[in-house]
C-alpha cells in the first residue's frame, strides 16, 4: 500500500483559506494521513479523450468489448455533456455507436451530479471515466457504454497527466466583464494581494503534496530527476524529456555513467536518438566537435544495444522553431551535469532539506549554474562555430522557474521546516509573464490595472491558481463560479 502525502505542519499557512474544496491542511504526524491529491482533474481527462495523441487505442467496454472511437465528438463547452455529437466502433463486428459523451473521474460522478434526470444528458452513447466502476443500467441512457480510461493509460509507460498542456485545449467562455471582478474591485488594495497570495500557497501546496506523494512511490532522486527533466524541456519538448527520465531512471543513468557527466550525456543522447552519427557531417564539424561527438559514441556504442527498448523515436522530438540555446542537445547536458555525479541535485536537495535555517533565492538558484559545461560552455549547436562569450545551459528565467515550482515544494515534501522557508516564500523570485498570468489579471483588475499588482512570484502563482482552478473549466459563463464568493468574504 502507497504511503499517502502529509507535509510539515506550517508549509504554505495562507493556503487553507483559500481552498475550493475547505481541505484542512495535513498534520505533522498523522496515524491516519490525508489521501494525496489526485494529478489530474476532470478537464485532463476530457483532453485525454479529446485528442487522438493522447487518447490509448485500446479502449474497451467494462463488459470486455473493444471500443474504436472513429469521432470524439464536438467539445462542448456549454451546460450539458462533454462532447457532442461522437461516433464510436464497438465490439468484434465493430457496430456504430453515434451520440454523445460524458466524461468523469469517477463512475459515481454521474449520479453525483444529477444527470440521470438531467434531458441534455439523453442522448449519452458513452459514459467514461478515469476509474474502472459500473452504474446501473437503468442511471443511464438505454445502450450507452461504460468506458474506463484506467487501465489502458497505465498500460503506457511513457503516459503522464504533468505532459498534457491545458491551455492548448478549448477554453468555456465567460461573463463579460466577469464578476470576479467587481468582487475584487471592492476589496482594499491589501486585501487584494492577500487573495493572490492564498492563492498562490494553495497552488504550491498541492504542487508539494503531489511531489511527496510521488516520492514516496518511486524515491525522491527519481522525482527530482524527472521534474527537472521536465522543466528542461519547455512547453514543446516536456513530454519526451520526462519519457527520457522513465525510460533511463537515474539508477541506471549514474550506474552505466559511472559518475561521469560525458557518459552520461552520451547515453542520454543514444537513448534520446540525438546523438549524431560521426561519419556524417563531417566537412561542417571543426575539430573540438568531431573530437567530442567520438568521445560520445566510444562511450554509448558498447551499451546500445542494452537500451534498444529505451530508445525514443527522432520524430518525438519537437525541434523546428526552438531557440538554439534551449535545444534538447544542449539541454541534456545539463541534465548529465545535475544528475549524474554522487552527490548530485538530489542530494544536495535532500542536504538543504535538512538544513535547520534557509537559504535565500540567489543560492538555491546557483544550483543551476554549470560554468564547466564540456563542449557546450560556448556552443549553440554541433555545427556552429564556438560563441565569443559563455552560453549558459540553463538560463536565469528557467532556473527561476525550477526554483518557484519545483525547489520550493521540493522543499516542503522533504520534510524542510516550514519557518526556514517563510522569508523565501514571501520574496519568492517572479517568473517570466505569460499570456496566462497577463489574462487572469485582466479578468480580475480590468483594462486599467497596474502590473505592480501581481509582481512577486507567490501573487503570480496566485493568478495561474485562480485560472486553473476555476476559469479554465468554467462552463456556466461565470454563473456558477464560487470564486466571487469567496473574494466578498475576504471583505472588511
């Protein structure tokens, strides 16, 4: 049985007043610990289903049968089901199905919600959802299918809900201007950034519970090595860094490397099908790059064929359009920098963890420079001509990122003492802008607003919460959404 997340009693203490669901904070020891968030919501189901890349091919009824889904259908995203219009194949004479679809984390969430007296939801052909669980025939529409998307995503090793971008999906429409806004209009200017400030902590809560939850299922250096993979690879290459990480855990990364950061890189770029083959490209190569990339395949060409099975696909990588500084060639050799050495990020992560005072912003960031990087220190690419100045593998704005969303709940799932960390969380370094952060704040301020509002990172943690949590789903054009509620009662 999976131990479940329980962080310090005193990580993240504005977080419990703004949390949708009034979940109390876990205790510092607990007989019976709080059960870890689920890493995923409805929405990354409905993605799931959405998109055919994401979407597992075998599919099959709870009775057995097999299910093709020739059209997922119309996102809907107004009242009633998920998906509108979807024609589906089903069983071994492959029947047509037409109809709509209704998607849950739970089978029970149909009754909880009241759709079996709900018309829109008449003509349901699909009922699916995360859990494997049967509803009585007579919940729901005659014929309809029970579908459980469980089993067949475990099957996918490289499957992960943290690779599913959910700004890339359609987005419900909303009141305009929203309530939220008046809501937050009425508040004093003070209140304004404690709201943001709850909000950011809950968002960094959760983003701990997860991460201590994970840890506690595959160790916490395998979790760090993924996620900062992860992060390495942006929005466009997330995924197959992360895969990268499954496929090659960093057991076997540090055992095959010997410790060796060139090794590692070299069985980093086999496994990840990018390292160049040496007797191509030689007339654009200067002498540093051919010495190098042979360097590379002396050390990867004996354990190729150890590691046919962990090899990922060229095509997987997304290249065209990526900036030369953040290509994954240059990329993974920092990734062979913090984690192949003994005493790597992980645990040099778990020695700060137990420091009884913290460290401020500038050191944990120091963590990503890698001033000695070989080849790389001053290169773009393999066929580029070394750069007049150092090329940092990983540069401030990522490694401000890393530091808000990874280091920081890392911290908090390896047990740091919360008081520690306070002073860090209250001048946590901002991240980069986005559009998503620039449209809630647009949402919550108005046209006028001064970006003064949301400038320290815990209030931009706070924005991207507010939008996760109860934008991004919102199909009731702000109807239905708690979030004014909750800002009239932080009113004086």
């Amino acid at each position: 049985m999976k131990a479940a997340s329980c962080l310090p009693s005193g990580w993240f203490p504005r977080a419990a007043g703004a949390e949708r669901l009034d979940r109390p904070l876990p205790c510092g020891v607990c007989e019976v610990p709080p059960a870890p968030p689920a890493p995923f919501v409805e929405r990354h189901l409905q993605c799931v289903w959405a998109d055919s890349r994401l979407r597992p091919p075998a599919l099959t009824t709870l009775e057995g049968e097999r299910v093709d889904v020739e059209h997922p259908g119309e996102w809907n995203t107004g009242p009633g089901p998920d998906f509108l219009n979807a024609a589906l194949r089903v069983g071994p004479d492959m029947r047509r199905l037409s109809g709509d679809v209704e998607i849950h984390v739970r089978p029970g969430d149909w009754q909880r919600h009241g759709h079996a007296n709900d018309p829109r939801y008449r003509r349901v052909c699909a009922h699916v959802a995360y859990y494997p669980g049967s509803l009585p025939a007579a919940e729901l529409p005659p014929g309809a299918l029970q579908i459980a998307l469980r089993p067949a995503l475990d099957a996918r090793p490289d499957f992960s809900f943290d690779n599913i971008d959910l700004l890339a999906y359609p987005v419900a429409a909303r009141a305009t201007p929203p309530p939220c806004r008046a809501a937050m209009k009425r508040l004093p200017p003070a209140r304004r950034g404690e709201a943001l400030e709850a909000a950011g902590e809950t968002r960094l809560r959760r983003r701990a519970e997860l991460l201590q939850s994970a840890m506690l299922d595959r160790g916490p250096a395998q979790v760090l090595y993924e996620e900062v993979m992860a992060a390495l690879g942006y929005r466009p290459n997330k995924a197959p860094f992360r895969r990268l990480a499954r496929l090659l855990p960093l057991d076997v990364l540090r055992d095959k490397s010997g410790g060796d950061p060139v090794r590692a890189y070299a069985l980093l770029m086999g496994c990840a099908s990018l390292l160049p083959d040496p007797t191509t490209g030689r007339r654009s190569w200067d002498a540093p790059t051919k010495a190098f990339i042979r360097r590379c395949w002396d050390a990867w060409w004996p354990l190729a064929d150890d590691f046919l099975s962990r090899r990922i696909p060229p095509g997987d990588w997304s290249l065209a359009g990526i900036r030369p500084a953040n290509r994954p060639e240059r990329r993974l050799m920092a990734a062979a920098l913090l984690f192949a050495p003994a005493r790597s990020l992980p645990e040099r992560m778990q020695e700060i963890a137990r420091r009884p005072r913290g460290l401020p912003a500038r050191q944990l960031l120091s963590l990503f420079d890698l001033p000695k990087a070989p080849y790389w220190g001053r290169r773009l690419s393999f066929a580029a001509a070394p750069a007049a100045k150092p090329v940092a593998l990983v540069g401030p704005a990522r490694a401000r990122a890393i530091l808000v969303n990874l280091l920081l709940p890392a911290l908090a799932a390896l047990g740091a003492p919360p008081d520690a960390w306070q002073a860090l969380l209250d001048a946590l370094p901002a991240e980069e802008t986005n559009d998503l952060i620039r449209q809630t704040a647009l949402r919550l301020f108005g046209p006028d607003h001064t970006p003064r509002l949301y400038a320290s990172g815990l209030r931009r943690q706070g924005l991207i919460h507010i939008h996760h949590e109860y934008c991004l789903g919102d199909r009731s054009l702000c109807a239905g959404c708690p979030f004014p509620a909750h800002l009239e009662s932080l009113a004086p």
